[in-house]
C-alpha cells in the first residue's frame, strides 16, 4: 500500500519544480575611509561565490580611470576570495559571455554611463535573466543602484543619457548607496533625506534603503538582510522612516529614535512637503 505522501510524490513528480534561489550582494561603496579597496567586502564576495571560480566583470561605470584599469584595481580582490574576473568589455561578444557566466560582478562609478553602456549592448535582459535563473550577483555603488527598478535614486550626475532610467530590476526597492545625511554647516542644497523625500513624492510606491557606507544588503528569494556596521535608513512615503539593524531583513525595520538621531535622520515622514 502506497501512502498518500508517496502516492502524491509519484503523481506530481513529472511537474516537479526547481526552486531556483537568487543570490545578490548589494554594497554600498568599494572603498573604504583607510584605503582599502572592497577589502570589507572579500568574506562576503566568497561567501557568495560559494567555491565558483569564475565572474564576468562589468567595468562600465569606471569613467575617470580606463575599464581595462578599473578591472587590475578589482581583480586582486576577487583572487582573495578564489575567484578570477574576466572583463565583458574585454570580449567580442558581450552576450555569449553574459549567457555562460558563472557569477556576475559590476563595480561602482558613473550610474548613468553604466545604464547606458549596458542597454547600448543589450545587456539588460540577459543579466537579469540568467541572476533570476540562480547566478550569483555583485555589485557596489553603480552596481547597486543597477540592481534596483530604476537608477533614480543615485548620487550621480546624469554625464551621459541612458535612453530610460529603468534598470535590472532584481530586487524591489530602491538604493541610495553612499548614504549619509550630513550637511556642512550653512550649506544650502538638500541633505539626501530631503532628496529621497522627493523620489518618495514622485513615485510613492517605492521602498528606498539609505545603505551607509561599509554596509551591504544579502539578498535571497526570500529576504534582503543587512549587513556591516552600521544601521540602515528605510524610507517610505507616508511613513516616519524607519531604521534597520545589522542582521535583520528588510521589512523588521522600526522607527528608533536613538538610531535616527546618530544617522543624523530628523523625525520626519518621507514623502511629506518640504519647504526651503
Ligand atoms: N557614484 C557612486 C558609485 O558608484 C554611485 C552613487 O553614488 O549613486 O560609487
């Protein structure tokens, strides 16, 4: 006699699923106050590698230094973590190589210039696609903010038109990479919570994450946890913003006015008039 378990095993096999799960790491910067290039980042980077030994790097970003220099600043990094990188602008065929990538790695810089380098090769679609289908994906800055439904959270000035602000759209909410909300004392521009306010105005439905600089977000099919030393400014419109811990997922996020206070975050609802 069959259990029912087995009996439902056997009749559902053929139409058995993969659960594919997907695997971000999304940084806020490369560099860090000492000096030291992503080296914050190496335990993760292996960790997420999860003993690959290759990544498709995309140096498009990089717009002061060459993308062949950007890759010999990177490359030593990834060598740490036991994996070697092999530039996509360095190939003929671009989309081959997205296709048959083992792990994709994009580095920080101009966000604009590196939406419009990546749509210029049709390169949108097939990295989403094949992040979806469970290969690994790194990025820091730009990186990050590609990552997101659009770059319109970025710190970057638009240098270069990217034919459409839309982006990878692997996760759900939107990063402010760098973030911090100090301003100068008589300053007069707006601080990164007036400007998120703004985003926030103008596209009401969006999550943005403040992700200071050290942190990263460890994103899966079901949670992006936070990762690094500091706490997290969780922006919505409509709500005080929020502050997420070290180790807890977005969404467990809470208004904490110790936190708020030393982010520099004024008791404020996202999303609210502002007057200047
Ligand atoms: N320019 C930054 C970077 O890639 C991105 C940003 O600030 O939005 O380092």
């Amino acid at each position: 006699m069959l259990s029912i378990a087995a009996a439902v095993f056997i009749i559902l096999a053929p139409f058995r699923l993969e659960l594919v799960v997907m695997e971000l790491l999304l940084l806020s910067n490369s560099r860090s106050p000492d000096g030291s290039y992503l080296v914050h980042a190496i335990a993760e980077i292996a960790a997420i590698a999860a003993g690959r030994k290759r990544a498709l790097f995309v140096p498009f970003a990089a717009v002061t230094v060459s993308w062949e220099a950007f890759v010999e600043q990177v490359r030593p990094v990834f060598a740490k973590a036991g994996v070697a990188i092999q530039s996509v602008a360095a190939l003929p065929d671009p989309l081959t190589a997205v296709l048959a990538a083992e792990m994709v790695v994009i580095g920080g810089g101009n966000t604009f210039q590196l939406l419009r380098e990546c749509r210029r090769r049709g390169l949108l679609e097939p990295i989403a696609a094949r992040v979806r289908a469970g290969t690994p994906f790194i990025g820091w800055s730009a990186g990050a903010n590609l990552a997101c439904p659009s770059i319109c959270t970025t710190n970057d000035m638009p240098i270069v038109d990217p034919k459409g602000f839309d982006a990878l759209g692997l996760v759900e909410f939107q990063i402010n990479p760098h973030f911090t909300n100090a301003l100068p004392a008589g300053h007069q521009g707006e601080t990164r919570e007036q400007r998120i306010a703004e985003y926030l105005k103008a596209n009401p439905n969006r999550t943005v994450v403040g992700l200071p600089e050290g942190d990263w977000l460890r994103v899966g099919n079901e949670a992006a946890v936070l990762g690094g030393p500091h706490a997290a400014p969780v922006f919505r419109a409509g709500q005080p913003t929020a502050m997420l811990v070290p180790g807890q997922a977005l969404g467990c996020e809470t208004e904490n006015p110790a936190l708020l206070a030393a982010a520099g975050i004024g008791p404020r609802i996202a999303g609210a008039e502002q007057t200047r």
